[in-house]
C-alpha cells in the first residue's frame, strides 16, 4: 500500500513538473506570435491573439494584461494603457518567465507615469522592482539600466540630488555592462538614449553644471557608436546635433554665452537642425540667449514639426509649442504675427476642448469594451476548469475504486475507515474550490465597478459644473445617472447677450447612451457657437445622428434661445417633456408646443421652432421624465400634478434651491427603490 502511494506520488510530481515547462514553452510559442504582429505594426491582430492565448491558457493574466497595455500604447491611449500595467502587477509572479514579463510591465509603467510627471508613483513601482529583480537574479542588464534612469529623473524633480546622482550612476554602470556584452550595436543606441535623457532631466531642471558631464558621455558613446557595423547611421546626425543643442542651452544656462554660441554653431552645421524638430529644439537655446527673432524665425517651422511628429492641435500641443511662438514673436516685437498666432489659438481652443472630451468618450468605450472581453474569456475558463475538475474526478474515482479492490480482501474496518476520510476530503477541496471562485468572481466585479466608476467621472465632466454669474440671469441644473453611467445631457452656450440651453434624454441607459449623449453634446455645442436658431440646430443634429444608426437609438431634446436683453425665447422641442414656466402661484407646463419627432429616428425631417415673447420674471423648469416618472417600492410615479403642487405652493430664491428642493421630494417618495431612470433638471430666470 505504502508503494503505490509513493508511486503515485512521484508520478504526480513528475507529470507537475511537465506541465510546468510546457506551460512555459506555451507562453513563450505565444508571446512571439504576439510580438511579431505588433512589430509590423497590425496591432488589432496583436489585440485578438492575446484574448484568444488567454483564454485557450496559453498565457497567464499578468502576461495578458501586459500585451494588452502595450496595445493600448501604440493607440496613444495612455490612461487605459496604465490601468492595463497596472492590473498586471495585481497578479502573483509564480515562474521565471512570470519575472521577466514583471520586468518588461514594470519598465513601461514607469515611463508612462515620469511623462506625466507622476514621480511619487513611479519611485514607488521602481524601487519594489528592483529589489524583486536583484532577490530572483532575474533581470537583464538593460531593465536595471532604464529602471534607474526612471528613477534618477524622479528623484532629480523631487529635489533629491544625491540620490539621483546614484541612480544614474547605476543607470550609467548597467548600460556600459550592457555594451561590454551585446556583440551587435543595439547596447550603444540604448545607452545614448539613457543618457540624452539624463541630460534633459538635469536641464530642465536648471542644473547646468551636472548635466555637461552627461552631455560629454553622450557624445563619447555616439563616437563608440559609429564605429559599430551594425549601427544605424540615419541617427548618427540626429543624435548629434540633439547634443550640440543640448551643449548650448546648458552653457549659456552657466553664463558662458561664447562657448554656448560656439556649440550653437556646431548645431546649425547638422541636418537634424534644418529640420520643422530640429529647429523648435533649438528655440531653447536661441530663447534663453533672448535671441526672440531667431527664435521666431524658426517658429515658422511649427507646423512642419507637428506634422513631422504626427501632433494634433490639443491641448498640450497649444501649451507646449504654440503658446512659446506667441510669445516668441511678441518678445521680437513681431505684433501682427504674435496677434495672428493669438487668433489661432483661439480658433483651434474650443476644438481641442471638443477633441480631449471626444478622446475621453473614447476610452470610455474602450474600458467597457474590454470589460465585456474579460466577461467571455471568464467564461471560457471556467468551461475548461469545468471540464478539468471532471477529468479529475474520474481519475481520482479510479484510484479510489483500485485502492479498494486492492484492501478488500485484507482489512474490512481499514476500507469503511479509508473510505470516509477519502469523502471528507472530496467535500473539502469541493468547498475550497467554491470559496476559490467566489473569491475571483469578487475581484472581477470590484475591478469591473473601479473601471465604471472611472468612466462615470469622465462622463460627468462633459457637462458644465459651473454657471454664468452675470447680473439679471439665475441658472443652476443637475444630473443624476440612474446607473453608473447614463443618458441624460444638459448644456448651454453664453456668447454675449445670447443664452443658448438644450436637455435631452437618450434612450435606454448605461454605456451605449451615455456615448450617443457624448456626440449630442458636441453638435450643440459646436452649431450652438454658429448662431443658429434652435429649430435649425435640431435639423442639423438629426441630419448626423440618423447617420449609421444601426442601434435606432434616438434623443428626446429642448433647445432654447433667449435674448437676455429683450427676454424673449425661440425654441424647438424634439419630442421632450413640455417645461414648466410661470411665477409664484402660476406655474404651469407649456401647451400648444409643436409635435417634433425624436433626433435620430428618420434623416431629412425639417424641424419647427416656436417661441415666447418674454420669459422676464419667470421660472423656466426643463427636466427629463426621471422626474415626474420617478418610483417607489409600489411602482407609484411621482407625477406632473405633484410637480405643478410644489412649484405653485412653495417660493423659491434662487433656481438651485428649486432643484435641491426637487431632488430631496424625489428621494423621499422614491423610499428606498432604486432609481428606475436618468434624472436632469435645469431651471432659469431672467430677471
């Protein structure tokens, strides 16, 4: 008995151990399928091998989350790409080859966080790294390098000198042990780069001194560079002339302005300075020497570096390039090109403003849609874990049956004891596993609720949270997803004595309404900002939104116009809730008002406006049906009469105590039931 059991023992063990290197030899078959295709850059195709080896076993999650971070990063979606990584390092590494993906995530997710300036966080990811690295041996020469060099930069932003001299003097040890190794060229290129970027670190933060030093060992590893076979020469000209300015800025930066001129110079003499790149790099030296013209000069090359490094006019780019020319021209006394440059900022502002909450909707939809991946690969898993546990049932239901045929004939008290104990560690591992899995299937859904509640935010922020505080105008609204992300809208456009307003409710609820809510509110926005009269701006909306409308999604909307000045009102009501106006007693809804249908239901309808002659002194109440068709535990609707109740017998001061007024009644008659729709309410007055 005790032979077979040991038998048994050292197959198991040995069938473990298989499994192990084939699990490893698997994940790494995968990952080159993987890296292949985002090396010729078909990332859609790199994003649909990851799910599929995710969900056939063939990696592991961390090893998912990783490729998929990475995916996110060549799309430019940085935020999602962090969340990515940093799922990642929430799963054990349990392998060697675990260790090296850990590496790999660890390296990008602290580039990304030192771009935006995060340093805390990125010492806080680093430093834990390379402890792990350093206790496991695990860990080339080239991750110790780019982990340092992290580290030096955010030490160096944070004010702690010395310790960023020893990073980069770790950096600096890793990446010459790198070269000493590496027989092909890609040792030198990767140093130059570590090291261009500890000269920027020490620029940009004025320490001139410290950074000539790097800027000499960058110029010595580009000479050690050259003289390699294999080296690319198309960088041999960037790299130099990205020295030379570096050399210029630091010395005119300690005050030795011939020296800095000479370098200057030298910078001009290199193809990378002919560049639309090459010449707004060199506007910080030609800036810090106060030589405005020059730098001007070399600001009429903007728009080529922009298209040369694919930029789009957002926000950043208006911060970090055109902002600087303005300013540029108007220190060289270049008024009509410092105006001009000033009007079109002006000009491209509210379509960055449009574009970054567009590039938020985005990503709102890609969070979603990734949750809704991690959904079916959970279910795929757990039909094989299914298929798994039954397999070894059977095979345990096996031994158990030989182990008996086996002792039957010696011991009948041992069998009946045998096989109790046998039965009690069935229906433990039994309840292990349930508790295993209720245990995952809690992570999952309180990672799924962290990804919503971050996608709540960014809807949230697309509409306004402030108010126009001009004299003779009261205006406050609310919004109140019934879900964690919904489809009400509400906004306005205040250009001088004009107040454009809109509501609307999209139909359903959740992710889907609140993206149509999202291109809705864009359209208002940007017709609303052409003068438009509403029944117009309506028209123009449903021209678009009937486009590819395979959903049949619709908006139910009232876009009002008031002349603040004579306080009349044109509007057009597309099939919403006729408002509430009137005064203190007389508060009423709107009748007569034209039938116009849903926006985004039939293309080439011409929508009727309609209007009020003057709205001075009254209150204007706009809201969606989450008001008056709230519920309670009874299914009992909170109703137009009871609307009209409050309004007419109770006086209100301002608009927002109307709606908090509003929203605490609807509270209280809900008694406890969740709410059953989207609730927005916005109110007016002029005065």
């Amino acid at each position: 008995m005790t032979a077979v059991v040991v038998i048994t023992l050292i197959i198991t063990a040995l069938f473990s151990c298989n499994k192990t290197q084939q699990a490893e030899l698997k994940a790494g078959h995968a990952d080159s399928l993987i890296f292949a295709a985002g090396a010729v850059m078909q990332y859609d195709r790199m994003l649909a091998l990851v799910d599929s080896c995710e969900a056939t076993g063939d990696i592991n999650k961390l090893d998912a989350y990783r490729w998929r971070g990475s995916y996110y990063y060549h799309q430019n979606q940085y935020r999602t790409a962090e969340v990515c990584f940093r799922n990642a390092l929430d799963y054990e590494v349990k392998t060697d080859f675990d260790q090296l993906v850990y590496n790999k995530v660890v390296r990008r997710l602290t580039e990304l966080l030192v771009v935006r300036g995060d340093y805390d966080g990125a010492l806080q990811i680093a430093i834990p790294a390379i402890d792990r690295m350093a206790k496991t041996g695990i860990g080339s020469d080239v991750d110790y390098a780019i982990l340092y060099n992290n580290m030096g930069v955010c030490q160096l932003n944070l004010g702690q000198e010395k310790e960023a001299k020893e990073s980069f003097l770790k950096a600096r040890d890793k990446y010459a042990k790198r070269c000493e190794t590496d027989t092909t060229s890609r040792g030198y290129q990767e140093s130059v780069l570590g090291t261009v970027y500890t000269s920027l670190a020490y620029i940009n933060t004025r320490r001139y001194e410290e950074s000539i030093y790097w800027i000499d060992r960058t110029e010595t590893l580009l000479n050690d560079y050259r003289k390699m076979k294999d080296a690319r020469k198309q960088y041999f000209d960037e790299y130099q002339g990205r020295i030379e300015i570096m050399r210029a800025t630091a010395l005119q930066g300690l005050g030795k302005n011939k020296e800095a001129y000479e370098a200057y110079k030298r910078f001009q003499t290199t193809a990378f300075s002919q560049t639309g790149v090459g010449r707004v790099h060199g506007n910080g030296y030609l800036v810090s020497a106060q030589r405005y013209k020059e730098a001007a000069d070399n600001y009429r090359y903007l728009d080529k570096a922009m298209q040369e490094q694919g930029l789009e006019p957002t926000l950043d780019v208006i911060q970090l390039y055109m902002l600087p020319k303005y300013h540029a021209n108007d220190k060289a006394s270049r008024r009509d090109s410092a105006r001009a440059m000033g009007m079109r900022i002006l000009d491209i502002l509210d379509s960055a403003i449009t574009s970054q909450k567009l590039s938020a909707s985005a990503e709102l939809a890609t969070i979603y849609h990734t949750n809704e991946k991690e959904a079916e690969i959970v279910q795929q898993q757990a039909k094989m874990s299914q298929i798994q546990m039954v397999a070894g049932l059977l095979t345990l239901l096996l031994i158990i049956i030989f182990l008996l045929f086996y002792t039957w004939h010696k011991r009948k008290s041992a069998h009946r004891l045998r096989v109790a104990h046998e039965k009690l560690e069935d229906a433990h591992e039994k309840l292990q596993s349930a508790y295993d899995q209720l245990e995952q299937t809690t992570q999952a859904k309180e990672r799924i609720e962290s990804e919503l509640r971050i996608a709540r935010n960014i809807q949230m922020s697309m509409v306004p949270n402030t108010f126009p505080t001009r004299e003779g105008l009261d205006m406050y609204a609310s919004m109140t997803p019934a879900r964690e992300v919904g489809g009400d809208l509400y906004g306005y456009v205040l250009m001088d004595d004009e107040l454009y307003v809109c509501v609307g409710d999209v139909s359903g609820k959740g992710v889907p309404a609140s993206l149509f809510m999202a291109q809705a509110t864009r359209l208002f926005r940007i017709l609303a900002t052409q003068h438009m009269m509403p029944a117009e701006i309506v028209t123009r909306m449903n021209a678009v939104l009937t486009e590819s409308n395979d959903q049949g999604m619709f908006i139910t909307m009232f876009i009002g116009l008031v002349d603040l000045n004579s306080g009349r009102m044109d509007y057009c009501n597309a099939g919403h809730n006729p408002p509430v106006l009137g005064v203190d007693g007389d508060d009423h809804f709107m009748e007569g008002m034209e039938t116009n249908a849903p926006i985004g239901l039939w293309p080439d309808l011409e929508y009727v406006g309609e209007h009020v002659d003057n709205i001075r002194n009254k209150m204007l109440l706009v809201y969606t049906d989450g008001l008056n068709e709230a519920e309670n535990l009874q299914k009992e609707q909170f109703g137009d009469e009871r609307l009209l109740d409050i309004l007419n017998h109770r006086h209100f001061n301002s608009c927002k105590e109307l709606i908090d007024h509003l929203d605490e009644e609807i509270v209280k008659h809900r008694n406890g039931a969740d709410p059953n729709d989207d609730l927005t309410m916005m109110c007016l007055m002029v005065l």
